[in-house]
C-alpha cells in the first residue's frame, strides 16, 4: 500500500502531522506492506534567508498581525506540537529558505533515508534552531542520518535533485495540493492537514479494504490544520 507525503520542513504542522501519520502506522497490523513517500513542497520558494532576523517578528510582518496576534498564533501551534511530542522552539527559529533542505531530502530518498532525513531537518529547523539553508549544518544533518559528506555537497549543487524538487511541486499543483502537509493513499485518498492519530489510523484501515476495489479519484476524506502557499499556518 502508498502512502505519499507533501510538505514544507518549515512547516511545524507538517512536523505534527508526521508525528500523528507515525503513530497511526505503528499501531496499523500490515504496517511492513505500506511504502511511504516524502515529497518536497516549499511554502515559500521566494523567500530570503535571514538568519539575524527575530522570528517572531518576521512572522508578524508577513502576516500582517500584530507581535500579540503572532505570539497567539505560535502559541495554538506549540500546544499542537506539544500535544504531538514536540517541543517547537518558535523564539529561536531561523528564517530561511527551505530549497536546499528538499535537495538534501532528495538524496537522501535514493538511500532510503528519506523519513530519517525529513525527521532530522523538521527537528534542526523547529526544534533546534538551526539554519536549514547554510551549507555546514546541512552537511551536519545529512551524516547523522549516515549520508556522506562528498554526497551532501554534490546534492547542493545537483540540477537533476533540483528537477525532483520541481517535479514535486508540479506534481502538487496538478493534484490541487495547495497546503501542506498533505498525504495521499493509494492514489485514491486525500488527507488534509495534521490529523489525529485516530484519523490516520481510520484511512490506513479503510485503504487496506478498499485500495484494490477501483480507482474513484483522489477523494479528501480528512482536512484539518495545515500551511498553504500564502503563508497561513491554522
């Protein structure tokens, strides 16, 4: 059974989404016979890096809301991460461009390393603080998950991991995925946002019974918190 996945690793819900998709796979019985796929998605493809930036207030600035409103904002998704175990460190979170963490993410899917790279990425961008755009930290990340370092530099500069990166987003625009994170089962079902761990359990059930019944079309059955490409976050 597939399961494909969109999103953007500065994207915290597609972090809780994660989260609640791993819990809900755990718990499913032919979990060994789901193949899931991570695809690239990038929220904003324009947007410069600025690592002395307050987070913040770069939030409130794009989103044209008050520090108040912002903080507000931050706080209903850390009780979503917190809910989900993560810890987002919002106050720390550098601002930067996602491009080359998904040429990283690239590579790192033809080792097979792809869910332990998207892992490392959301929890070095969220989590920690660091910035997913500088070179040295992305070969950091890249060999705690066993890549090697020659690897990591030549995925930064490759046009063919570049063209995947494309492909991705190409792809999403012709599904209609305009926010992310977004997971697709069996080519059949659509689940928007992250969901509870009951829901995804309830589509990797439902799939299981119904994937080899015919294809209807991409149905979104679930929609719940998301990002979209025009920067809002609920």
């Amino acid at each position: 059974m597939k399961v494909d996945i969109w999103s953007d690793i500065r994207c915290p819900f597609c972090y809780v989404g994660k989260k609640n998709f791993e819990k809900a796979l755990d718990q499913f019985p032919h979990k060994d016979k789901v193949e899931v796929t991570w695809h690239s998605f990038q929220l904003d493809p324009d947007l410069k890096t600025q690592p002395e930036k307050n987070s913040l207030e770069y939030f409130a600035e794009a989103k044209r809301v008050s520090p108040e409103q912002a903080k507000e904002m931050h706080d209903h998704v850390s009780k979503a991460g917190k809910e989900a175990g993560i810890n987002f460190n919002f106050e720390h979170q550098k601002i930067a461009n996602s491009y080359r963490a998904h040429l990283l993410l690239q590579l790192a899917a033809t080792k097979n390393l792809a869910n332990e790279a998207e892992e490392a990425l959301f929890k070095a961008q969220l989590v920690d603080g660091k910035n997913i755009d500088d070179e040295a930290t992305l070969i950091e990340i890249g060999k705690s998950i066993s890549l090697t370092e020659t690897d990591i530099k030549q995925a930064l500069q490759s046009d063919d991991f570049g063209m995947e990166v494309t492909r991705d987003m190409m792809l999403a625009r012709q599904m209609g995925i305009s926010g992310v994170p977004f997971f697709v089962i069996n080519d059949k079902y659509g689940v928007s946002g992250a969901q509870p761990t009951t829901a995804f359990s309830e589509v990797l059930e439902n799939s299981w019974k119904e994937f080899s019944a015919g294809d209807k079309g991409l149905q979104i059955i679930h929609g719940g918190e998301s990002c979209d490409v025009d920067g809002n976050c609920d």
